[in-house]
C-alpha cells in the first residue's frame, strides 16, 4: 500500500520578480510608476524653490482682481472694471463660438467637398481638388491673415454708406458689410424674465435643448414603429411644433424685436457687429479644416463596396439618395474617428486668434492677464487645463456618437 502526497509548494524567491514572466510586468509597472511620481516631485519642488528665490507664491488670487483692459468682441457683458477671472470667460465665450461655429461650417463644407470629388463630372471634381490641395498644403495663419486682409482692405468703408456714397447694405438693406466687419440684425429681449439679459439667453437655450431631447424621443419611437410595421410615420410637423413653439412662446413673453442696424455717425449702431477678426478667424479655420475633412469623407465613401450602390440602384433609389441613406450612412464608421481628431485641431488652432487680434481664451487669460498680474505658471496652467477638458469634452461626445455608428453584433 503506496501513500500519495502532495508535492511541496514553491517558496516565493525575489528573483522571481524579475526572471518569472507571471511578476515581471508587474514588476516594471511598480518601477515605471515609482520613478515617474519621483520626476513629478523634482518637477513640482524645484519650481516652489525657484519661485520662492523670485519671491513669488503660487497663488489664484489674481483672478478676483480688477482687469483694466477692455474686449472688443465679447458675449456676456463685461467692463474693464471687471475681474481677471470674468475676462478669462469672456475670453473661454469666445474661444468656444468661433470653435462652435468653424466645426459646423467646416463639416458642411468638408462633407459636400468629399462627395463632390468623387463626382464624374470632370470639372467639378477638379475644382474641389484645387480647393482641397490648396487649403491643405498652406499654413493656417497664412489663410487667416490672407482672409483679415481680404476683409479690411476690400471691403466698403463707412463713410461709403452715407447718401451718396458709393457702397449700400445688402438683403433689404439689413446688412452692411464694411472695412470693420459685417453688420447684421440682432433680436433684443425687451421683456426679460431676469436683469441680466444673458441669464434670459440662457433660459431660452435650456428650452432649445429641451425640445430636442423631444425630438429625439419622438424619432426613436417612429423608428421603432417603423421597425414593427415597416410603415414610418409621418411626424415632421410634431418635431417642427416642438422646436418652434416652446421658443416663440417664451421669446414672445420676453418681448422679443429684432434690431436692425442703422448709419449714425461715423459707425453703425444697434444690431450684431461681427469683426473682421471673428470672421477673418471662422472662415480660415473653417476652409483649412475642411480641406481635411473633404479627404477623410472621400476615404469613407471609397471604403464602402461598390455592391452597395449597386443594390441601391437596382432598387430604383437616384445616385443623391443612394449617397444620403445608404453610401454616407455606412461610410460614417470609417469617418468618425479622424473626424473627431479634426474638431480637436480646429478648436486648438483658434488659439492662432492672436495673430488677427480676437480675444479668445489665449489673448486674455494667457495674454494679457498674465503680462500685468506676473502670474505666467498659473495663467498658462489654467490654460492648459481649458483646453484639455474642452478636448476631452468634445472627444468624449463624438466617441458616444461613434459607438452608435459602430455595426451591432446580434
């Protein structure tokens, strides 16, 4: 009779941490970690040293102290008896329009230049060639000061808008556009809930997303009637309703007028005075930018098989709506992820905004706030830190986006 035992465990050696493949990684991970929170160290005391033989701390108190500069473009109101910290939002208000702006126009335009390259009309692919070409192998501050010029130096002076004079506004004489920017209506609120005129805009805004998480409620539940029944129904005027209705009722309440831009003077007043610098900056980033898009959207298409077309074809659908319902739709998985990268470039490309004079974010905060208060370690990592979240907001929408693109596996 045999007695069976069990064969002894092997004791742990420190050796194993390295030569053993099962503590290996680990063991780099622990030593990778260890040496780069001791870099962090050095980095964060030998700065608290430095600044401490300048005689300076490290310190956000700059922020409540007054500006004493003025904005010229801004959409809140702000003095230059405002604070540092209220010229640095006007400056983050701004920075976020033009990237708002220059993302929805370079999309249209990116997205209709893609297609159109692929046209078999010869010239009109030839063209968008030239526009993609172009745009894509110029510097974008040599678009942006092309365009500033473009606009001071072509375009009408005021004095040419009095009686007589040479030049006269546009679509029924509500816009002027001039030397100093273009002029058009602006809708004042003359009854508002609140004092402060951009709390009303805001409250019209929570409104304006409200009635599209609507729509989108009613589109899935005429998606999904149409996937029981194969019969979608018709609700365009339930989505109109929703989008017009809230709004105008609550714009009517507050006394809503739309102003118009009138000569006085030696300016125009009332209305929205869009400079030369926002223009001049949307525009260069919206062309540049959608040069790349135009690329990225023709690759899309082309990743997609012929027989798609085809099959859409031999079902009676025209080659416009072969391309909207069948070709784009399955290209947007192929398009969505360096899309997004371009809407990253685009929104850190404005801060080249300097170079025409629009107080963005970098001219205010990392410009001028940081020239009179000294505070350049603090002004540049508040900066930093803007960018970053505003990237990673936006990436984090487009990647929800994206997955949704994405083929479901049943």
């Amino acid at each position: 009779m045999t007695t069976l035992t069990d064969p002894p465990k092997a004791s742990f050696r420190l050796s194993q941490l390295i030569y053993d493949t099962r503590y290996r990684s680990i063991t780099i991970q622990v030593i990778a970690t260890i040496l780069l929170l001791a870099g962090i160290y050095w980095l964060v005391n030998n700065t608290i040293q430095n600044l401490a033989a300048l005689g300076k701390d490290f310190d956000f108190g700059f922020l409540t102290q007054p500006a004493g500069y003025d904005i010229n473009q801004r959409l809140v109101e702000y003095t230059s008896q405002s604070t540092h910290g209220m010229a640095a939002v006007v400056g983050i208000l701004n920075t976020l329009l033009v990237a708002f702006l220059g993302c929805l126009l370079a999309t249209f335009l990116g997205v209709t230049a893609g297609v159109l390259r692929l046209s078999n009309n010869w010239v009109v692919s030839r063209l968008m060639a030239v526009y993609v070409e172009g745009f894509r192998n110029v510097p974008l501050l040599l678009w942006i000061i092309a365009i500033m010029a473009l606009m001071t130096e072509g375009m009408s002076r005021i004095r040419e808008f009095r009686v007589g004079g040479d030049a006269g506004m546009i679509l029924n004489d509500s816009v002027a556009v001039t030397n100093r920017g273009v002029y058009i209506p602006g809708i004042i609120l003359e009854n508002g809930f609140l004092a402060s005129s951009a709390m009303n805009w805001l409250i019209l805004l929570v409104i304006l997303v409200i009635s599209l998480f609507v729509i989108r409620g009613i589109r899935r539940r005429a998606n999904a009637v149409q996937e029981d029944t194969g019969v979608r129904p018709t609700t365009w005027y339930q989505q109109l309703s929703i989008l017009i209705v809230p709004v105008g009722l609550v714009m009517i309440l507050m006394g809503a007028e739309l102003q118009y831009p009138e000569l006085r003077g030696f300016n125009f007043s009332d209305g929205i005075h869009l400079r030369n610098s926002l223009i001049a900056l949307w525009l260069a980033l919206s062309l540049y930018t959608g040069a790349f898009i135009a690329e990225i959207v023709r690759a899309g298409i082309l990743a997609i098989s012929k027989g798609q077309s085809e099959a859409a074809f031999a079902l009676g659908l025209r080659p416009n709506r072969t391309t909207s319902l069948v070709i784009l739709p399955q290209a947007m998985r192929v398009i969505i992820p360096p899309l997004i990268s371009q809407y990253l470039n685009l929104t850190k490309n404005s801060s080249l905004a300097i170079a025409v004079g629009y107080m963005d974010v970098r001219s205010t905060l990392g410009g001028i706030t940081i020239n009179q208060t000294g505070r350049e370690l603090e002004g540049m990592l508040l900066l930093g830190a803007f960018y970053l979240v505003l990237s990673l907001v936006i990436s984090g929408a487009m990647n929800v986006y994206n997955n949704r693109t994405q083929l479901q596996e049943r």
